[in-house]
C-alpha cells in the first residue's frame, strides 16, 4: 500500500516502477494475498489487486463504486466516468469484450456532457473500438476509429498529444481494413496516415521511416506491388540523405529489385540490381559476404532476362568469394553451381555445365542427402546436356537414377515418374532404339491415364504412334493415332488443343500415305490445314510440309492441277523465310512442280523450275552436289 502510494506521486521515476511492479509480481508467484484490507478506498484497492493479476475482485470493487456513484451522477459525474473507465479496463483483461465495450460506451456518453478532455475521449474510443475488434464486429470498430478521427480533425497538427493520437486512430483504422481484405480503404487509410506524419514531423524522424515501412508492408501483402515499390524508393531516398553508409541502402534496394521483378519492370529490376553491387561495394567492400550476396542477385536477374554472358561474370564473381571466404554459406554455393551449371548449358558450353551441375549435385547431396528432388532434377538437367552431345548412354544413367530417387520419395512421385518414363523415352528413340523408347513411352501413357497428367496422354499416344510408324507397323501407328484423335477431339477447341489435332491429322495423313491409302491420307492432311488455319497458323515448317505432302500425293494420283496448287503454296512458304533449313525445302519442292508441269505438257514451266532449284543448289552447295548432277541429267532429258 505505502509502495502504490508512493507511486502515486513518483509516476516520473522509472527504476520505483521498475521496483513496484516486481514487487506485485513476486507476491503473485507467492500467492501471499487473499484480500487487501487496508484504509485505501475502494478504487485504490481495486488498482491494487488490477496490479495483482486479481481481475475479478477488482471488478467487484469498481462495480460497488458504480453503485454508489451512480444516484450522484450530476454531483459525481466526473468520478462515475473514472469508475467506468477502469472497469472497462479490468473487463477487457478479462476477456468480457462486450462488457468492457457497453461500459466505454457509457463513459464515452458522459464525457461530452461534462466537457471531458478531446483526448481522453479520443482515448475512450479507441477502447471501444479495441473491444469491437475482438469481439469481431469491424463496422462498428470502424464507425469508432472515423469518430475519433472526427475529433481529432483540425486538432492534430502541431500539438504532440493530438499528432501522436492520429497517428494511432489512423494506423488501427488500416489495419482493420486491412484484416477484412478491403485493401483499397486501407491503402487510403495509410495514405493519409502518412500525409500526417510527413506534415507533423521531420522527415528524418524515426516515425516517417516507420510509417513508410508499415505502408511498404501493407501494400505488398495486398498485392499493390507497384504502391509498395513507390514506398521502398521514398525510403531509400530518407537514407541517402541522412544516412549514405548505411546498410539499410543495401537491403532496400534488394527489395526494389524483387518489387520490380514482380511488376515486370525488367529494365527497372536490372538497373536497380546493378546499382545493389555499386552500394555492396562502397557500403561493405568487395570482399565481403554483402557483395557477394548482392552479385549474386544481380546475375539472377541478368539470367532471367536472358543476359546469360554477363549473368555468368556477377555469379561466378559470387562463387569465388564464397567459395574463398564464406564457405559456411553452403546452399549459397550449392546455389551458384547450379545456376552456372545451367547458364552455360544456355550458352553451349557443354563440358563447363557438366562440371558445374556436377559439383551441384555433390553440393546439394552433402547437405540434404542423396535422396532428394533437387539431385534428381539437377540429374535431369545433365541428361539434356549429355543428350546435346550425343552420348545416350550417360544421358540414361543420369535419367535411371533420377527415377530411382523419385520413386524412392514419399508416395512415389508418380507425375514425375511420368515424365522421366517419357524423358528416357526420348533418348531412346534419339538412339533409334525404338523397342525400348517404346516401352518407356507405355510405361509414361499408364501413369498418365491413372490421372498423373492426364493432358499428356494424346501427345503420348501419338508419339506411340509415330514410333510405330517408323518401325513401319502401320496398323498399330494408326490404333494408337486414331486413339490420340478421339482423345483431342473431346477435349473443346481452343487454339492449343487445336493444333494438337492439326498435329494428329498429319501424322495420320503420313501414315496412310506410306499404307498407300491416298484418298483418307490427302483427307486427314488437308483437315490439319484446316485446322491450321483456324487458328492462324497457316505459315511455317510444318504447314509447309503438308502442302508438299498433299500436292506429292495428289502428283502420284494424277491429279497434276490440284497438286500444282498445294506445292506452289509450300514453294511460297519455303521463300518467304530467310532460314536456311527452310529454303533447303526448295529444292524438294521445286523438281515436283517441274513433273507436275511435265505431265501437264508444259515443258518451258518445268525446265524454269528446275532451273531454278539448280541455281540454288549450286549458289549454296555447289555443282558436284549430287541433286544438282540429278537435275542438270533430268534437264538434258527435257531438252
């Protein structure tokens, strides 16, 4: 008692508040207390068992308090909303939120009436306000809050009572809005939370940077990347000015670089991430653990906007330093071999990807095991390598034991089995060892129709197919086609699933050509022109290999006109792209049309045609090519 007293008039005095309140928390742990009974009134003794931890005797005292003001509220009226306040208190500790809101409510009634103070009212609010949130009633939290901010307008500038305040309704009115996902009422709520601030304080006081930080925060997890960028540069701005050496520069920038990747603003994210490796630099040194973190963010976003040679100098500067100074940053390192291993895979240096990718794979198995995604993937990853330079035989090893780690995962990782099935698939069939591409590709079509990717089952059943039909097993190349038709039949007609059939038409088309079936052949292919059509690819490689195929079928049939019009069409295609692997179909095309011609009678129109594929010939690969002699003794024939 002589202790709270004393407290009464030394609240100035840290270390005897410090001494109080151990003192309450020592005879708590004791137990030492049933019932104070001293000469204190009523309301000290309830403040005393509140300091207590003893919430429902002090309720009971304030409740008699209550009471007994309660008759006298025109003489007593001040003391009633003091009594009521404190009660409001004692019941939000006891969780009785609506208790505590009615009884605020009721303080907060009075207070206008008697002329209380605009603070304490604003103070009274916010509690109701407090009590409405746990009670999850946010409108009525939020009518609350827009009351204080009533009452604070006009009051809050200037004056430190009133500026601190509105700083407070303000961000608990944000973050209401912000709890109930109606982001835009937040972000005005902040915006002019930091109008108030930036008029009320100095731009370098804590509070500013704060509010900026808080409005950063809010507008990222609301998805307004590009307000919460907005937010990140102002305070990048307050450090350059009154703090440039600070590490804060380092860390803000890193987040303008992610907040810009996101918006793609990819011209923004690279120049911001060139600007991190100059701040690293000048703020920690070029040897620190900060350059190399910020090098390696800056070669990330030199990858992933394809600068793949200067990606490479930024991250293997980081590995070196890594490497050489911080080798207890292991993922960091695991990191940086697998990221060079697959830039150089981008830029065809085979031999220094495989080395890399390597060394990834040993990192990544010393900190996680042998048994883990990221080794099967990195072991994915050097079987593409392998499979550019041609040697299967590594490829597939590297393929069977990313399989073997899957399977051996947690329920077996069927989908990217699936895919693995289907990736050893295409070794083999790159191998020309068709049996056993075929027997990988049946093991991927059954975890795909078991509902593992089912949008894979029509590509795998028509790569089946194709398989079949270069193993010349007509009748199972067209099961499998025509299995693959029905199934990217059902599936709607947008433009992907369209040229899936456009594909599937072709390769049915091809396949009865070679049966000698040319009436459904010439059928299927001029339905996957189609196709193509529909979808507005009528140009390119393949649509001018059907032409070529239809008008070579419809030439073996006779029907010479028809067959003029579909390979002039794949003639003018192969012309109008400047590829070389393209206009190398001229030279098919072009002898075609010529006996097209011939047939038609029309020797002036063959003999121009050949004539034509021989310059061209003989411009790129010379006289002694064997097509060019073919055709200088087919022409000698014509004349």
């Amino acid at each position: 008692r002589l202790m709270r007293e004393r407290l009464s008039t030394s609240k100035s005095d840290e270390r005897y508040k410090t001494w109080y309140y151990a003192t309450c928390e020592k005879i708590r742990e004791r137990k030492e207390f049933k019932s104070i009974n001293c000469d204190e009134g009523a309301e000290s003794r309830a403040d005393a068992y509140f300091d207590l931890c003893n919430y429902g005797e002090a309720a009971t005292l304030l409740r008699t308090r209550v009471t007994e003001f309660h008759p006298l509220l025109e003489e007593k009226a001040d003391s009633y909303v003091r009594v009521l306040c404190k009660l409001g208190r004692v019941y939000s500790y006891m969780g009785r939120h609506l208790d505590s809101v009615a009884v605020y409510h009721e303080a907060f009634g009075l207070m206008g009436k008697i002329g209380y103070s605009v603070e304490k009212r604003v103070d009274c609010l916010v509690q109701v306000a407090a009590g409405y949130e746990q009670l999850s009633d946010p409108e009525n939290a939020d009518d609350a809050y827009a009351t204080a901010t009533e009452l604070l307008d006009g009051l809050s500038d200037g004056e430190e009572r009133f500026v601190g305040r509105m700083t407070a309704v303000l961000y608990s009115r944000a973050k209401l809005f912000y709890g109930r996902q109606e982001f835009e009422s937040a972000m005005v709520c902040m915006e002019r939370l930091l109008e108030h601030v930036k008029r009320n304080y100095h731009e370098n006081h804590p509070r500013v940077f704060e509010t900026y930080t808080t409005f950063q925060h809010m507008a990222q997890k609301a998805g307004d990347a590009k307000r919460a960028l907005q937010m990140t540069e102002k305070m990048i701005e307050i450090v350059r000015r009154h703090a440039p050496s600070s590490s804060k520069l380092v860390t803000l920038t890193t987040r303008v670089v992610d907040q810009a990747m996101e918006l793609g603003w990819e011209r923004k994210a690279l120049e911001s991430s060139e600007d991190l490796v100059i701040l690293a630099e000048r703020i920690h040194g070029d040897h620190s653990v900060d350059f190399a973190l910020a090098s390696k963010k800056c070669g990330e976003i030199h990858s992933r906007l394809g600068l793949y040679e200067k990606a490479a100098i930024y991250l293997e500067k980081a590995l070196a330093l890594f490497e050489t100074r911080f080798s207890s940053h292991a993922e960091d390192i695991a990191y940086l071999y697998l990221a060079l291993g697959e830039l150089h895979s981008r830029l065809g240096k085979d031999k220094d990807a495989l080395s890399q990718l390597q060394k990834a794979q040993g990192a990544i198995e010393r900190l996680f095991g042998k048994e883990n995604e990221a080794v099967a993937e990195i072991l994915r990853k050097k079987a593409i390598v392998y499979v550019r330079i041609k040697a299967f035989d590594q490829a597939l090893t590297c393929l069977d034991k990313s399989l073997a780690v899957y399977k051996n995962l947690p329920g077996g990782k069927p989908a990217e089995a699936r895919h693995l099935y289907e990736e050893i698939g295409d070794v083999h069939k790159a191998k020309e060892d068709y049996e056993h591409a075929l027997e990988f590709y049946g093991n991927a079509l059954r975890l795909a129709e078991r509902g593992h990717n089912e949008d894979g089952v029509g590509d795998l059943l028509a790569t089946i197919a194709d398989l079949h039909r270069r193993m010349k097993r007509g009748a199972k190349a067209l099961e499998f086609g025509e299995r693959a038709l029905v199934f990217f039949a059902n599936r709607g007609d947008d433009p992907k699933t369209l040229s899936r059939l456009a594909s599937i038409y072709k390769l049915l088309g091809s396949i009865l050509e070679e049966q000698r079936d040319p009436g459904k052949a010439i059928r299927f292919l001029k339905s996957s022109l189609v196709l193509r059509s529909r979808i507005g690819k009528l140009h390119g490689n393949s649509v001018r290999e059907i032409a070529s195929r239809i008008g070579t079928v419809l030439l073996k049939e006779g029907k010479n006109v028809e067959a003029l019009v579909y390979l002039r069409f794949a003639l003018n295609l192969s012309q109008g792209d400047e590829e070389e692997e393209l206009n190398e179909e001229t030279v098919t095309v072009l002898p075609k049309i010529a006996t097209a011609y011939q047939n038609l009678g029309n020797k002036t129109a063959a003999k121009a045609a050949i004539h034509k594929a021989m310059d061209y010939i003989r411009t790129h690969f010379g006289e002694r090519d064997n097509r060019y002699i073919q055709l200088k003794h087919r022409l000698d024939e014509l004349r």
